[in-house]
C-alpha cells in the first residue's frame, strides 16, 4: 500500500480517519520518512535525533520497548506495537516529537518508568509514537533550600538514593517501589508510607517544567497556576509532556522503625484487622501502618487461610512505638523483637522487600525487564469500618480465588485529612479511613489467562462494593484501571465529556470540571490523549 499521500498536513481530519482505519498490521508500512525528516529538521543539530529513533527495522527496537514494560501482559505479539519509539536525549527532541506527531496526525504515548497498569505509555489501538523519557534522569539535591530538581525519567529510587547520599534527616514522600518513574507518578498524585506526615507526592512539589502542544517549554509561572495545579494528580499525560519536577523535601529523623507482623485466623486476623480499622487511620501522624491481606495455604493439606501482614512504619525509635502501640493497638502485639532501627533509606529498601544488608545502592537499579507475574489493579476507598461479616465474606472470596489476589489497604488520616479535596486534582481526603488497593497476579501468558483474571479481579471488586465508597464509586489514578470507564470516541467533544464524567468522578470528583477547564487552556485540540485522559471543557 502505497501511503504517503497521508502526509499531507493541510488534510488532518481525512489523514487521522485514514490512520485511524489501517490496522495495526499493516501500519509498519506508513512512509515514516517525512516524519523523520520533521524530527530532524526541528531537532538541535548539535543533538543529532536519528540516534534516539527506534523502528521496527532497528535490531535494537524490541529491547527497547521492552525494557520498559512493567506487566507482561503487555509483551505478547498480540500487544500493539509503536511506529517508532523516540527515546529523547535533548529537549529539542521532546519539542519536536510533539511538534511532528502533530502535523503529522500520529498519537503519541508519553513513558518515564513504564509501570502504568494498563500499559497506556506504551500501547494504542491507534498508530503511535512512544516518546521514552528514560534519558531524562538528571536529579539536583540541594540540603540547603531543602529541596530537590529531578528529572521525569528519575526513578523513585534514585531520588531517595541521592537524597540520602546528602542527608540522613531528609527525605520525599513518595511511593514505595523504586522503578516506578516520577513522570507518571507524581503527576498521578504519588503515596507511600509517609502519606500520614506529610501526604502525597503532589502536596510537595513547588515547580514544573513541561513542553505544550506547540513545542513551547513552560514552568510554574509561564504555565500559569491552573496548568501547574492540573499535572500535580490530574495525570500528565493530558497537558503535555513533563521535563521535571522541584520538590520540596521533608524531613525525617536519624533512625526510624519498621515492622512486620503476620496474623492468621487461629491467631484473631479478623479482630485484629476490625480494629486496625478503627484505629490506623486515628494514630499519630508518625505512624503508618499497612495491612496486606492474602489468602495462603493452611495447616491442613489443600486448605487456604488467610493472612493479614501489618507493615509499619514510625518515625522515632522502637522504644516509643511500643509504648504507643501498648496503648493504641495492643490487639496487634507489637513485640520488641517485630520492630527494626534502621536510616530511612534503609526503610526504602526494606518496603521494597530487599533482604536485610542490602547496599543502598540497589535503589539505582534500574527497570529492564517486566516482571514475572502480569497484574490488574483496582482501588477503592473506604469511609467506615467494614463489619467483621463482612470481612469473613470478603475471606470467602480470597479462599475461592485460591490466593491469586491480594488486597492492600492504607491507612488515611493526619495530614491526608488536613488537605481540602481541591488542594490539588486528588479528592480523597478526609473522610476516607483507608484505600484498598486491589491486585491480581499470574504468570500464564495468553487472552485466555489475562480474561480468567480479569474476572477474578472483578468478582473482588464486586463483593467490595457494599463497603465502599458511593456516588462516585472513588478511585486512584495511579492505580489505573480501564474497568472504570473509558473515552469511547476519539474526536466527538460531546461524547469525550461524556465519558470523562464517568472514570473522571470517580478518579477526580469536583475537581474534573476544574480540570477540564486547564486542559483547554493548555492543550484545547486534544492532542494529548488516552483511554482516560482529560477532554478539553466545551468553550
Ligand atoms: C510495582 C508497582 C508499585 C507501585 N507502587 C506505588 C506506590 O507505592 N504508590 C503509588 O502512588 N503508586 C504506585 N504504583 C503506581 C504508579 O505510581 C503508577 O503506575 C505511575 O503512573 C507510574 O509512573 P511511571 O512513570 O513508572 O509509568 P508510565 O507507565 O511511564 O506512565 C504512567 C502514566 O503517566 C504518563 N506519563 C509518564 N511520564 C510522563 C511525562 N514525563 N509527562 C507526561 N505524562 C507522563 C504516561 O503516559 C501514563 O499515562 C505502583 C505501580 C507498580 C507497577
Ligand atoms: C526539512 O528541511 C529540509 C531542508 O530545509 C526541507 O527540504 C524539507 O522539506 C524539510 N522536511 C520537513 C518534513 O520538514
Ligand atoms: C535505527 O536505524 C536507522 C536506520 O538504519 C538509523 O539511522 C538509526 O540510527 C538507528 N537507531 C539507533 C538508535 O541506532
Ligand atoms: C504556545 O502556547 C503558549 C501558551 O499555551 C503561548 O504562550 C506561546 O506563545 C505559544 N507559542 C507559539 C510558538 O505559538
Ligand atoms: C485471640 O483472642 C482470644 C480471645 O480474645 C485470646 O484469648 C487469644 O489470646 C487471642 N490470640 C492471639 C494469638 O492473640
Ligand atoms: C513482610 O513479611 C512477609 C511474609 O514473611 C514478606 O513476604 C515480606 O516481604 C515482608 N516485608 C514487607 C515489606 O512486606
Ligand atoms: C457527537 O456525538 C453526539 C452524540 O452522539 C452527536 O449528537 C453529534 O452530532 C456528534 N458531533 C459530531 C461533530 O460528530
């Protein structure tokens, strides 16, 4: 098929029906070499764009594809597969991947650390570009100001790495798996186990630098206060590209203790986890506890029980946890010989389950292949105690799934509840006693394996429901999940809101409108979009 009359950029409506319509195998046969030329022609000429290109014709291109691909779901021949992946090495190459793919009518896919659950940095039902920002991963610590510059292709763990190796009394709050990258998610809010003290990633960030539509690059102020609330949870991938982030740093003591204790049933698992409801989200905000709730197998042979991991955190020394925990949660029994005195960014390694004596160094590691189990996420929000027949219900479910689920729930409260929902695009605040994140794992490869989980996953979710949130049924972004609604139109504005005020409520509450809004401001042809991005506001 002879293409490359579609390049004609004064044709875009026509051009975009036509992409829209070739199927992903024959669209490895577009003439990408206008395009290229595009690249080149707006690139630096002193930062050559052809060494950052990948197609399928380069040896390479798989590898680097791939080396980002957290879920292997996402790795099959089935997966579709980018026209190119530019892996940018110099703004000017950001600035005209936009610029290009643009005039071009092709739909880019923005990627930093790959660990989107859904894979949509790296996978569109639309031919696509993959602008890779891994590249990106210059970070600037600076103890005296008491903050940080990083780069959106910096991983977490080289964040908290190179904070540590200048200060032991600071840290960031910020989620707790090393690989995940700062573009995406800081931008979709960003939680871990310093949420109680100091909340999320997004309530610490003062600054951001980010290439629009037209290629132009802006920060806090020229983006203007609208467009800097936007990308700080309303997800990035809507405005534009983010280059970096000024963070604020928080600090920590010296030494602080982690935890991690194991209940099962015959050890009360269901009081134990009753009353973790009623009070994790009430303790100083000092304290994070986290529960881990899993089916595994039992005493007797081919029987599965359930086991409720708690995995705390403290910032201060074992002595006064105890004492705290003595009179909070005795129902746990915290023991002395539970807790662990370490740095906090040996906590890192230890939340991010490395053994004990692991060099720190590990953090720098980066990701370079998916993991070995495919995963579906899903979240949900919790607002009062779930009664103990309810949780027994929930047990029943786990044991019927046969331990390929497990749930995580994290406590809210302290500074989570001090934020007004419309601080930032993130609405869950106060109110809510604790998120469930949900997870389903497996290694089988195939549709037919990724739809037997799907359902499993959906049956979790389905059994929840009496004992979450309503009206919107709430959900976190960085736990993305396509189940919740998405954009079913591509170009039709009416249909695009449509759709947004369902995932869209749910993800952001209030806040879509206010959204919507700085998209428009931002971005009002909609040139960055996916499944679940943000429609421009009607005018
Ligand atoms: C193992 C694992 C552990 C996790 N733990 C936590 C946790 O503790 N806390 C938490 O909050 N979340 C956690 N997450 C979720 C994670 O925060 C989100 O998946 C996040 O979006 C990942 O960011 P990324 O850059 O790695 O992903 P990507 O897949 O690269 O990007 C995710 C989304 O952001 C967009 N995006 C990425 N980079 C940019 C950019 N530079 N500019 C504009 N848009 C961009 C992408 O297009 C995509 O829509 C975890 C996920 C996994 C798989
Ligand atoms: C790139 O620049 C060359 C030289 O100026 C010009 O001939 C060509 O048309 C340009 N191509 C594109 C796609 O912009
Ligand atoms: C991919 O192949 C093209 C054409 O041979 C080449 O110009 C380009 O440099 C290659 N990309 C990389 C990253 O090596
Ligand atoms: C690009 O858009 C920004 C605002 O969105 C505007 O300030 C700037 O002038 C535009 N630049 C060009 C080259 O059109
Ligand atoms: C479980 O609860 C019972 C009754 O409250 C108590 O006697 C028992 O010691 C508890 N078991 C554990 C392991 O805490
Ligand atoms: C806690 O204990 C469980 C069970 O022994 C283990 O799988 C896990 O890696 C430990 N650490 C954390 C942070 O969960
Ligand atoms: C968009 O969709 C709406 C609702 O289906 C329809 O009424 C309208 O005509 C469509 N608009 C365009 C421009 O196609």
């Amino acid at each position: 098929m002879k293409t490359s009359f579609l390049w004609l950029p004064s044709i875009p409506i026509i051009l975009a029906t036509i992409l829209f319509s070739i199927s992903s195998a024959n669209s490895e046969q577009i003439n990408l070499h206008t395009f290229f030329q595009c690249l080149s022609n707006n690139s630096s000429p002193f930062h050559q764009v052809s060494q950052a290109i990948y197609t399928p014709n380069n040896a390479s291109f798989l590898l680097a594809l791939n080396s980002y691909i957290k879920n292997p779901r996402f790795l099959t021949s089935a997966t579709p597969k980018p026209l190119a992946i530019i892996t940018a090495k110099h703004i000017s190459h950001i600035q005209a991947t936009v610029i290009c793919a643009q005039r071009y009518g092709l739909e880019i896919r923005i990627r930093s650390g790959g660990h989107d659950s859904e894979g949509l940095s790296y996978v569109s039902k639309n031919p696509f570009l993959v602008l890779d920002m891994f590249n990106f991963r210059a970070l600037h610590i600076d103890i005296a100001s008491e903050t940080a510059w990083v780069q959106a292709g910096a991983t977490l763990g080289e964040v908290y790495y190179r904070i540590a190796e200048k200060s032991k009394v600071h840290a960031f709050p910020a989620g707790v798996c090393p690989t995940v990258g700062t573009g995406g998610h800081f931008s979709g809010g960003g939680y871990g186990n310093l949420m109680r003290k100091y909340g999320l990633s997004v309530d610490n960030i003062i600054d951001a630098q980010i290439v629009t539509v037209n290629g132009s690059i802006l920060d806090r102020k020229s983006m203007g206060e609208d467009v800097f609330w936007a990308i700080r949870g309303g997800g990035g991938a809507s405005f534009g590209v983010i280059i970096s982030w000024t963070i604020k740093l928080v600090r920590v003591p010296s030494i602080v203790t982690v935890f991690n204790v194991t209940r099962t049933l015959k050890q009360n698992a269901t009081d134990v986890v009753y009353r973790w409801q009623e009070v994790a989200h009430n303790l100083p905000k000092d304290v994070f506890i986290r529960a881990f709730l899993q089916a595994v197998d039992g005493s007797q042979k081919g029987k599965k029980t359930i086991q409720v991991i708690f995995i705390g955190h403290f910032l201060g020394k074992s002595k006064s946890l105890l004492r705290l925990m003595n009179v909070r949660f005795p129902e746990l029994g915290l023991q002395q010989d539970d807790c662990g005195e370490m740095t906090w960014i040996e906590s890192t390694l230890f939340w991010a389950h490395f053994p004990t004596g692991t060099p720190t160094d590990a953090l720098l590691v980066r990701p370079s292949k998916a993991d070995a189990s495919s995963f579906i996420s899903k979240s949900d929000y919790v607002k009062e105690p779930i009664p103990k027949t309810g949780l027994e219900s929930i047990w029943k479910v786990f044991i019927k799934i046969g331990g390929k689920g497990w749930m995580q729930w994290n406590p809210y409260g302290g500074r989570m509840s001090e934020i007004s929902e419309s601080e930032t695009p993130f609405p869950h605040r106060a109110g809510n006693i604790f998120k469930i994140e949900y997870y389903v794992e497996w290694v089988e490869e195939g549709t037919e394996a990724t739809n037997h989980y799907r359902k499993l996953a959906r049956t979790l979710y389905k059994v929840m429901r009496p004992y979450v949130s309503k009206s919107p049924r709430e959900a976190f972004l960085n736990y993305r999940d396509l189940d919740i609604g998405i954009a079913s139109s591509r170009h039709n504005q009416t249909i695009l809101i449509k759709s947004a005020r369902v995932y869209g409520r749910k993800y952001f509450k209030g806040n879509l409108d206010r959204l919507m809004r700085a998209k428009r401001s931002i971005d009002p042809s909609n040139f960055f979009k996916n499944e679940q991005s943000i429609p421009p506001a009607c005018d």
